[in-house]
C-alpha cells in the first residue's frame, strides 16, 4: 500500500477514528520492517512529544498487525542501530546435544532392560562406556536422568522402543515376628511369592523371589505348587545360588514359608527365620517391590500350567538370575534423619548388584566357601549389560514360544487365548 500522501498527524487521528481503518494484508514480516522504518522517517518520530509518538504507535500498531510492546522494541532498535535490520525477531536454535543415534542407543537399551528409571539407566550407559569400552555412548554416560525421560517422549525413540506393566503384593508360631536388621552385611534374605494365576479352577505357577536386603542380590524360581514337597527342595536350590552366606530368611506371614518343614530346613542350614510385624506393612517391602519390577514386568499376569516350572527354572537359572545381578542397576538409597527425627531416602547411587557386593569393604569375607571373585568377575565381563540383557529377551522369547507351542498342542490353541498378550505392555519405571 502507498500511504505516503499521508504527512500529518491529524490525518493519522482521523484514520484512528474509524474501528476497521486500514489494514496491510499479505506483506512478509520484512517489508513490515521496510516501511515501519519509512514511516518512522518520515512524522521524524523521535523529535515527537509523547502524546504524538502515541498517536504514531497507535497508527504503525493498526497497519502491521504488531503489539505496542513489539512496537516499543523495534523502535529502540532504530534509535540504537539506524535501521530495522531484517532478520530481527528470528528464535535462536541451539544445536541439539542429542542425536538420532543416541535416541536409537537409549531404545535400544530399554528395549533389552525393560525400561528401567532415569538413574539405572544412566549407569548402564556409564557401565558402557567405562566397563565395557564402548565408545558410542561417549555422550549418553553424562546424560541427567532427566533428560533420559525427555529423549522417551521424541519420535525417534517412539519408534523404536517397546514398552513395559505392574504388580501387587499378598499375607502359626514359626519364626520371631519382627523386622531383621542386617547391620550392612549381606545374607539377610527377604522371601516372597508370585503366583501366575488360575484359569478354569486350575492353579497356575509360583515364582518364588528371594532379594538380600543389602545388596539387592536376586534369585528367583519357579514351583508347580507351594506345599512343602514342592517349595523345601526349591528352597535349598535357591539359597545354594547366593554367592555369599545365608543369616537371616524374612517372609510374610503366608503358610507356604511359615510351617515346620521350612523351619526345619532353615534351622539345618543355621538360618534365623523372621516374619512380618502385624500392622507393619513394610516389614517386607523390598521383595515386593521387586515381585512387580522384576517378575510381573517379565512374566505377566497371565496363567502358565503347573508343569512349565522346570522350563521356567532352566530360564531363571541360565539367564533370569544373572542378568538381575551382573548386569541390571538397582537404586541405593541414603537415608537422613532430620531435627525432628524423620528418616528421608535419597537414591543418588545405582549399581549392579554385584557392583554393590565388590564396593563392601572386605567384601571377600562374605563369600560362601567355595565361591571366588574371580569366577564372579569372569561372569561379570563376559558380556556387555545390553548384550547379556539381549541374550536374556530371546532366551524369555524362546521360553513363551516353547510353552505356548505346548499347550496348543494339549488344549488345540487355548493357551494363546490366554497368553496372547503381548509380554511387553506398558508399565511405570522402577527406582530399581
């Protein structure tokens, strides 16, 4: 638009007066600048008193489209510089610190880990790199935790992840009812159990989870049923796996642990027996909140067949186990206690188990007779923590297969009804 026969300020009033006035349509954000300049030069703005320079404002404002802020800036541009350069108001763009590749990296291991919290997964990028010397997660060790939750909500980490669900927990004069206090040793063992639902009537599978409360050392497996023909020999099996000395065995108040046969086996062992406190829920929280981190986030909910537990053993056995303790980071809290005598957990320190194990001071002298670091640290580097968590995912893959082919064999299809669902839904991250 030419307006340039409009040389008073009195002619600017009068085209103030009408609600619509004129108006620039279709012009770039350039040529807006190009003649707010030209206007500016042409009332000699700047020699202008106070009223009139409102009454220029209200006009270039009515023309441009432009706030009297935006306004008030430009023009303190032109005073300062002489000109309206184009280009102003352009957002600068920091260069992303984060490529494409680091985003496919952090899918790649939360697909091999299941999505583990911020800080774990921060330590298995460290471990990476400094364990294991791979050098393309260089940049990921140094990442914040929080900023691994935002890099989950790009679209290249969409397509590439798999996601993650959730658990519960459950409840004779065996055993002293109190809370055990492990003193910072390790041997002091939490014990609880999972069971794989029922389906027509029929019982399903029984997870047995055992997790030393110091370390976080875990040993899980798996019982057809939780009698005590079934659960003592599993039980032995179970602790002869930890590679330190057993003190202490900790569980709810459930009969499957609390009766005369595993009391006996505890006291041949010369293993103290403890139970939950009534009211004290807990007493035993650590086991359980491992039950739905670890065994409901890998197992599902759905029902398996009783006899699938020596399938689902060879499984925890040759891969559950170890990736659990060699090559999975696990928070560790600091505790305070402030003036008013209130404790306060902070989880700033996440290690694999066996990390945790080798950072206790003589740790050595906690290992069960027969049992060396040296066959330990073998285990440990074997393989990296995203090649064993891989490794360990088609082991579990192989397992489902194996068992679904089974059971359409027995049942003409029926167990895919039942365990169709994909092992992988979608779940929260764990501080473990």
């Amino acid at each position: 638009m030419d307006d340039s026969q409009i040389t008073t300020l009195e002619q600017l009033r009068s085209i103030l007066k009408y609600p619509e006035g004129l108006k620039f349509k279709g012009l770039s954000r350039n040529e807006k600048y190009g003649w707010l300049e030209k206007t500016l030069n042409r009332f000699d703005y700047f020699s202008l008193g106070k009223k009139d320079k409102g009454v220029v404002k209200a006009y270039l404002s009515r023309m441009t489209g432009f706030s009297r802020a935006q306004l008030t800036r430009l023009i303190s541009i032109k005073l300062r510089k002489g000109s309206i350069k184009s280009g102003i108001g352009k957002r600068h763009r920091f260069e992303a610190k984060y490529t494409i590749i680091d985003k496919e990296l952090l899918a790649q291991t939360d697909n091999a880990h299941g999505r583990l919290s911020g800080p774990a997964t921060k330590r298995i990028f460290q471990r990476l790199h400094d364990v294991y010397g791979d050098k393309k997660f260089n940049k990921l060790k140094d990442i914040s935790p929080a900023h691994i939750y935002n890099l989950r909500l790009s679209r290249t980490y969409k397509l590439r992840a798999q996601t993650f669900a959730r658990t519960q927990s459950i409840q004779i004069n065996i055993g002293a009812r109190r809370k055990p206090e492990a003193m910072g040793k390790p041997g002091w063992i939490r014990v609880d159990t999972v069971h794989q639902g029922d389906l027509d009537g029929q019982k399903g599978v029984y997870h047995i989870n055992m997790v030393d409360s110091v370390l976080q050392w875990e040993i899980v497996a798996c019982v057809e049923k939780i009698s005590e023909r079934y659960l003592a020999p599993i039980l032995e099996e179970a602790l002869g796996m930890f590679p330190f000395a057993i003190l202490g065995f900790h569980s709810d108040n459930g009969s499957e642990f609390i009766n005369e046969v595993v009391a006996k086996l505890l006291n041949k062992l010369l293993i103290e027996q403890t139970k939950s406190r009534s009211g004290r829920t807990n007493d035993n929280a650590l086991v359980e909140g491992k039950n739905g981190s670890v065994i409901r986030k890998h197992m599902g909910y759905w029902h398996i067949e009783q006899r699938h537990a020596p399938l689902i053993n060879g499984f925890y056995r040759d891969y559950f186990n170890v990736y659990l303790n060699f090559h999975r980071p696990c928070g560790f809290a600091t505790v305070t206690v402030d003036e008013k005598g209130k404790r306060h957990k902070k989880y700033e320190t996440y290690q694999t188990p066996y990390e945790r194990f080798r950072s206790l001071k003589r740790s050595s002298r906690y290992l069960r007779e027969g049992v060396s670091f040296e066959a330990l640290d073998k285990t440990a580097a074997r393989e990296t923590d995203n090649e064993f968590a891989q490794m360990m995912q088609k082991a579990k893959d192989r397992l489902f297969n194996d068992l679904a082919r089974t059971d359409q064999t027995k049942k003409g299809g029926r167990f895919q009804k039942i365990m169709g669902t994909p092992r992988r839904g979608l779940s929260g991250s764990s501080l473990d």
